[in-house]
C-alpha cells in the first residue's frame, strides 16, 4: 500500500503583480501590495476582505477572503468566504474588462451567499445579492452584444 503525504501549501509568487493582480515583466516595480493573510486569523481576513472591497480594491478582498474560506474549511462559513472571494474576483474581471469571468464568478459568488441572508458577518447578504446578480445581467448583456462594460457601483459589504 502506498501513502501519500499531503502536500506543503504552493508558496505565492514573488512575481511583482499590478493593482488588479496581473503579473508584471520580472524586474518591474510591485504595485500590489498585501497583508500577510496566511499569518492572520480568519476574523482579520474577514475585516480586511470587507475594508478592501469596500475601499474598490477587489484583488486583495478576493485573496483575503480566500484564505478565510481556506480556514473554514470544513465548516458551514466555508460557503459564505468561497462566495465572498469569488464576488471580490468578479468585480476583478470586471475591472480588467473581462465580461465573461466578471460575470460567471459575480453568478458563482451570489449563488454561495444568498444562502447567508439576509445578513450574515456584518454583511447585507440580500443587497449583495440584489447588486451582483444586476451587475452580473448588464455583464452578460454586454458579452452577448461585444459593447463596452458599463460603470456599475459595487456593492457595500
């Protein structure tokens, strides 16, 4: 019988990254700056995720609330942080231009919450809900039509 050790965690790449988490030609300037998220706990990702989202900075929420949902792991609140980090990723794409991943991860995301509402870790699930999934149609209109993605407001968390 063969055992297999479990893995050491990937290390996060020390390529410098722009404000939307692209990677940058090696050598240039990091613009990206983030917490140490693997070193806090789930409470304070949670804090940051919301201050970074808030703060219209979607790629450090979206890690954030990655590591969150990696340490919930196993738990009911594993859901509500894959959710959460998948909204954080949409509003990315959206960022980047990107209909189709803004889109499908805004649906995945608020398919993951809704379950938290109405309100759930100092979030308003329900508006959440109601202004991603909008936000997720003007998308997808715009996918299906080849025009430019409009301004939208994200959401408060």
């Amino acid at each position: 019988m063969t055992v297999v050790e479990p893995r050491a965690p990937r290390p996060k790449t020390s390529r410098p990254r722009d404000e939307l988490g692209r990677p940058l030609p090696r050598g240039a300037d990091n613009r990206l700056q983030l917490e140490d998220f693997d070193a806090l706990p789930l409470e304070e990702n949670h804090r940051l995720g919301r201050a970074h989202f808030n703060g219209g900075r979607f790629f450090p929420a979206h890690e954030a609330w990655e590591t969150a949902w990696k340490q919930a792991k196993g738990t009911p609140e594993e859901e509500f942080f894959k959710g959460l980090s998948q909204l954080g990723a949409g509003y990315v794409h959206w960022r980047r231009g990107n209909p189709h991943g803004a889109r499908t991860l805004l649906r995945r995301g608020v398919s993951r919450i809704r379950a938290f509402g109405p309100a759930h870790r100092g979030v308003d699930v329900e508006a959440v809900v109601e202004a991603a999934s909008a936000h997720a149609e003007a998308f997808d209109a715009v996918e299906r039509s080849g025009g430019a993605l409009p301004e939208v407001s994200p959401p408060t968390v």
